[in-house]
C-alpha cells in the first residue's frame, strides 16, 4: 500500500465488522482484511471494503483481481511512498459501537452466557462486551496461535460449546466464526439455532417494535423453506438473494429492507451496521429473549424446520452445473418425486474446491438418500481424486 503512494493505518487483530465500522468512521478510502473466514488458517486471503464500509461488488473485485495479477506496477509512477500508522483503540471504538446498539432500558443481569470465539478475532471484545453489559461469560476458543483458529471450535463446530451449555445450564451459547462476522447460538437445551430461526426470531422481534421497514426480510436462495414459512405466518415479504453476504445487502438496498441474513449465520442490520456482524447478531437476539420474556427453546419455535441434508463434494473443476447434462438430469429427477415437500440446490463453494448438493424433503431419511445419489453422480463427473 505504502509503495503505491498510499498511507496504511493498522488496526491489528479486529473481526471484519469492525473493519468495515472503522472504514466508514474514519473516512478511509478503504479496508482491507487478511482474513480465512470461518476456514482453517492456510485459506487465508483478502475482504475488501469500500469507502461506505459496504463490500465491493464482483465488477470491481473482478478488475482488483486482474491489476494484482498483470504486470508489475511500475515503481516510478509513485514517487511518494506513503507512511504507516498504528489505531491504538480500534477494539475499543468498536466495542462502543457495540454497546450503543444495546437498548439502555434493558439489562442482561443474570444472563449466563458460553462464547465460543473460535480462537478468532472476537476473542478480546466479545468477552469484555457481554461482560460490561451485565452478563455472566465462560469463555471458549479465545486462545489464537494463528494456526488453531476454527479448528474443531466456532460457528462451524458447535460440539464443543454444546457439552459447555449443558454443563453449565447456561442461557444460551454463542459462537462466532474466524473473523467474526457469523453468529450460530445454542439454547439451554443444547439444541443448535441455524441463522434461518435467528433470522425469524430477529423479524418478529423487530416487527413488533416497529423498526421493520416494508415489513420485508431478505434471505438466500440456501435458506430453509421453513423460514419462508414463518414470514409468511408473520404477514411479512420474503425476497431471496444469491449466497454472499453482498449479495444479500445488495438485494436489501433494493427492496428497503433492513434485515437479511444467510443460514450460515451472516445476518445484516442494516440500520446499524454495513455488514454482517456476529457480536451484533447476538445482541438483537439476545434482546429478543429479554423483550419477550421467553428462553431460546421457545422462541426457535416460530420456525419448523424442514429436514435438510448438505453433503460438500471435493472437485477437480468447477463446470457450469446445466453443463453437465448427467447431473442436471438427476436433479430433474429428484426435484420430481420430491414435488413440493422439498427442494434441490446444487452449488460451489466460492472459497473451496467443493461442490455443494443441498436437499430439503419431507423426513430425513428420505432426504439423505437423494443428497447422497446427486453427491455420488457428481463425484463420477468432476470428483476429484481424494475426494
């Protein structure tokens, strides 16, 4: 950055929202986040921001992309190099961000709560935060070595804070992805909350507090059917999106919604916040159970979920799906006898090289059985070796 003729500031270790909040807050022309994600550490790359603290659309990372990989950028085209500088209270401006969007009539004394942060980027402000606001914390995966983040812990395994809310008889448990951004929670029964239910509970809530704009709620196209369900029993416009957080608030700049989320756990409130946001995600679900009085086991039920089995295919390429006229029409195929107690999605990952076959029907072994003969038609087609 500084070779090209720009000024860098660094925030140090800090989950990706708070890049983005600290984007926009300082006027920067842009952040940037080394960052695997919920992935193991050797997926390592690069989030970029704009100026807004909004994420780039695909034209723009696409053009980013093809300046990085082209010719070496001539040195002489920048005389000035540009200087560094350390952000000193990045967590802590973050964590007062945070704390304001807390509502100051309520409290979270006597909440006893598990955090499980992934040995990420939310292990110094996710604590201290719920810690300051009242509540009672143990704390899981908050020693990062750079290696062990989101290993076998966070969003993505939730085994472990499981044992630890049972143990405990803790409210609820909350766990955070690599950098952040997602949140998957757990109930006092040890039973999981998908993004999906959030999502819902977060609806009503906000539905009776009169702060959902055009009663409209965006999802992705991966979202269960049970939650287009749950809107529409609460009276409220469901609007779907490509998988992508992006894509997501792009579809709710659109439609003039203010709510959105991904059943991975991205949720995005946009009166709040440019992006998703874990630390925040909790807090509005946090509130719900608090404004309505009720423990997460009750509340996860404003959304039956439909039995839903995803298998990740490891690839050798990535061929455009309708290419392939031997899976398309296995899908066809299944898409029939299921008719419309179910759903067949067939996607890549946009990080791994892997194939998503994702199936919804009506029981779960009949729903298993249909996701494993698409994984198995897909493995004969562009499986990869060790796949």
């Amino acid at each position: 950055i500084c070779s090209a003729g720009a000024d860098a500031t660094l925030a140090g270790v800090i989950p990706t929202p708070a890049v983005a909040f600290l984007t926009a807050m300082l006027k920067a022309e842009a952040g940037i986040v080394i960052s695997a994600s919920h992935n193991p550490f050797y997926d390592n790359g690069i989030k970029i921001f704009g100026a807004d603290g909004f994420k780039l659309s695909d034209e723009i990372e696409t053009r980013i992309e093809k300046l990085i990989l082209s010719d070496p950028v001539d040195d002489q085209a920048h005389p000035r190099t540009g200087t560094v500088s350390r952000l000193d209270d990045a967590l802590q401006a973050y964590r007062r961000f945070l704390q304001k969007n807390w509502p100051t009539d309520l409290s979270m004394d006597g909440l006893n709560l598990v955090l499980d942060c992934a040995n990420g980027a939310t292990y110094k402000v996710a604590p201290t935060l719920f810690s300051e606001l009242g509540a009672r914390v143990r704390v899981l995966g908050a020693s990062p070595d750079g290696i062990n983040i989101n290993a076998d812990c966070g969003s993505e395994h939730p085994g472990g804070l499981i044992e630890q809310v049972l143990a405990t008889g803790a409210d609820a448990g909350l766990a955070f992805d690599g950098d952040g951004d997602r949140l998957i929670a757990v109930d006092e029964t040890g039973e999981i909350l998908s993004g999906d239910q959030i999502l819902a509970i977060c609806a009503r809530t906000m539905q009776r507090k009169g702060v959902l704009d055009n009663d409209v709620v965006v999802s992705t196209i991966m979202s269960n059917l049970g939650l287009g369900a749950a809107l529409k029993k609460m009276q409220l416009r469901h609007e779907t999106a490509a998988v992508g957080d992006r894509y997501v608030a792009q579809k709710m700049i659109a439609a003039g919604a203010v709510l959105g989320g991904e059943d991975s756990g991205h949720m995005i409130f946009l009166k709040d916040h440019t992006t998703g946001d874990g630390i925040l995600t909790a807090l509005r679900l946090l509130e719900a159970m608090r404004l309505e009085n009720k423990p997460l086991s009750v509340l996860r039920r404003i959304m039956t979920v439909y039995p839903q089995v995803l298998i990740n295919v490891e690839v050798s390429s990535k061929p455009e799906i309708e290419s392939l006229p031997g899976v398309m029409a296995a899908i066809k195929k299944v898409e029939s006898e299921l008719g419309e107690k179910g759903r067949v999605l067939v996607r890549y990952s946009g990080t791994q090289p892997l194939c998503r076959v994702m199936v919804e029907g009506p029981d779960e072994d009949s729903t298993r059985q249909y996701c494993i003969q698409l994984s198995d038609i897909i493995i004969n087609s562009i499986g990869s070796e060790g796949g």
